[in-house]
C-alpha cells in the first residue's frame, strides 16, 4: 500500500514553520472521506479547484476590462493564476503550508460574477440578501460544483470566505493570499491600464514608486520580499509601514484613475444593466431555467437559485442570454 501521503506529512511537521498549518492537522471536511494514498488533504483541495467548472469559466470572465477582445489582457482566471504564484512564493519563503496557500489563491474568485465588480455590485443592490463574492465563492465549493460541492477541508473554505480585506482567516496561509491578491491586482491592473493607453508610466505617483520601484517587476518583488523580511518566524503576516503606506497609496490611486469612471469602466452601466434585466426576467419566469438550475429551487429558494444562476455566467454568456430573451432574432426562412 503507498505511503505516499504520510511521508509528506511528517516531511511537513520536520520543515516547515511552527507557525504554518500542516496537513494532517486540518479541522477535516464537512462529510468525511477516505483520504488519499498520494496526496495530502490540502492537496486533493487544489485538484478538485483545477478540476472544476467554476474555475475554467473564469477564463471568460471580467478582471478590469469587460469581456476583452484583447491577447493580453487579464481575465479572472488569469488574476487567479497570479495570486497563486505570489502566494506560493510568500508560502514557501516563509516555510508555510504551499499547498494550502495555492488551493485557497486559486478558489478565491469562483464566486466572481460576469463583468467584475460591476456585477456583484448590481446584484448586491437589487437581491433581497445582498451579495458578495467572497461569500459566492463558498457556496460554490460547498453546494454548486459538482453533484453537491466539493467537500474541500476547513482551512481552505475558510480562507475562500475570509480573502477580502476586512476578514481574517483563520491560517497564516489564509493571510497571505490576501496581501497575494492584493499585489497581484494591483499590479497587473497597472500593466493593463497602460496596455489599453488608459495611463502612461509618468502617470503613477513619483512617492510610491521610490518606495516600491519603477517597473511591475520591480514593484512586485518589493512588496513580496518586504512580507517576508517582516512576518519571518512570526505568528503574523505584515509589512513595514512605509511599503504597505505605498502599496496602499497605489491602490487608491488606481480607484480615482482607473477603477472608477475611466475609459476601462464606461460600458459598467451597460453592464449592470444586462445583469439587472436578466434577473427580473428569472424571477418573473423561473420556468425558463435549464433543467439543472430549476432542480435546486426547492432547497435554495427561487431567488438563491437565479443568483446562483447569473453569478456562474461568463461575460459573453450573460450577453448571449440577453441577446436570446431581449433582442429579435431575424426571419432566415427561404
């Protein structure tokens, strides 16, 4: 019989941090399994991510950019990709759990509605129980992937649901994936923004960049190098004041030039608008839903399942979706 996962779990208790979470020491899972001959508990999490639906729709959903007919731009899924290197990166320097900071980076947006931000903030205004992606996400990897859920351990449903700013996770794992996805979209937005002309390199404020360096490259491994000079051997994740003051500074800048009323977000409106449209139409006509979708209504609710329904759709299938039930389709019969 292999041994293959006990072997790396007590690798894990002789190397890593005293401070990291190790495998075989996770809360477990909702429903209990057999555990793998190969893989450790965080590991098999990973997979079952990689391996979903939820996360290859991610692909063809907003970052910054609505549905973006460019090469290079960023998708969710791509943001996702990058989160999880830094993360890694942090993890590893750190000698935290790597496996676990990946399963968590990589989860943390499969709740993302279509268009970004401009979706969720539409659907958080007109549903009866609000609406948050980090919350979406959970429900995600607890009921909707899958025939019900993937059943993932403790520790990485529970930074999934504590990612965003404002919430603390409960590993140190967990917090570096915050501070991951904080750098990463700071960042690659930055290189986006600048791609699509919406900003020039003169542009970003001259305080930051003394502090944090004049190229992504070098902005990114500042603040990476700077998490780990100051959380080393600690029961904490942190920055020095003046780097976290910059990256901070950065962000807000990128709000008031980017986020917010720039060239980037001027079809938001639009956006919200098919995502609104959609969901009035749902819930005045649930009969309409595919098969798959309708099955959930009794358990969930009409509402949950509509929602649940819209957040999972890519940017060009809710635009295909309106185009079917809004738009006239022309007479093509000889």
């Amino acid at each position: 019989m292999l041994k293959i996962r006990e072997y790396q779990e007590n690798l894990e208790e002789k190397i890593l941090s005293p401070y990291a979470m190790l495998s075989k020491n996770t809360k477990g899972r909702q429903k209990q399994e057999q555990k793998c001959d190969v893989r450790t508990e965080f590991q098999r999490d990973r997979d079952r991510i990689i391996h979903s639906k939820s996360f290859r729709r991610l692909k063809h959903k907003t970052q910054v950019f609505i549905s973006p007919e460019g090469d290079h731009y960023r998708t969710r899924l791509t943001h996702a990709l990058e989160v999880a290197q830094i993360a890694r990166t942090i993890a590893r320097a750190l000698r935290l759990n790597e496996d676990l900071t990946e399963a968590i980076a990589l989860g943390h947006d499969l709740g993302h509605t279509p268009f970004g931000h401009a979706g969720e903030d539409i659907l958080n205004k007109i549903t009866t129980t609000g609406f948050s992606h980090n919350v979406q996400s959970l429900r995600v990897v607890d009921f909707l992937e899958g025939e019900d859920g993937l059943n993932l351990t403790f520790e990485v449903r529970d930074g999934i649901l504590n990612h965003v700013w404002g919430r603390t996770p409960a590993t140190l794992e967990g917090r570096v994936v915050q501070f991951a996805d904080r750098i990463a979209y700071i960042n690659h937005d930055i290189d986006d923004a600048i791609r699509a002309g919406i900003l020039k390199e003169d542009d970003l404020p001259k305080d930051c960049l003394k502090i944090l360096g004049y190229s992504k490259r070098e902005r990114i491994n500042t603040l990476i190098r700077d998490i780990i000079k100051n959380s080393m051997d600690k029961p904490e994740i942190s920055m020095s004041e003046d780097v976290f003051y910059a990256m901070q500074t950065l962000r807000s800048f990128m709000f008031e030039n980017v986020y917010i009323g720039s060239e980037a977000k001027k079809d938001e409106s639009k956006a919200k608008y098919i995502i609104q449209a959609l969901y009035e139409y749902f819930m005045s006509n649930c009969d309409v839903l595919p098969d798959d979708v309708k099955k959930n209504i009794d358990r969930f609710g009409k509402e949950q399942v509509i929602v649940d329904y819209i957040a999972g759709m890519t940017d060009r299938y809710a635009m295909r979706k309106f185009y079917e039930l809004f738009l006239p389709s022309p007479w093509n019969k000889l």
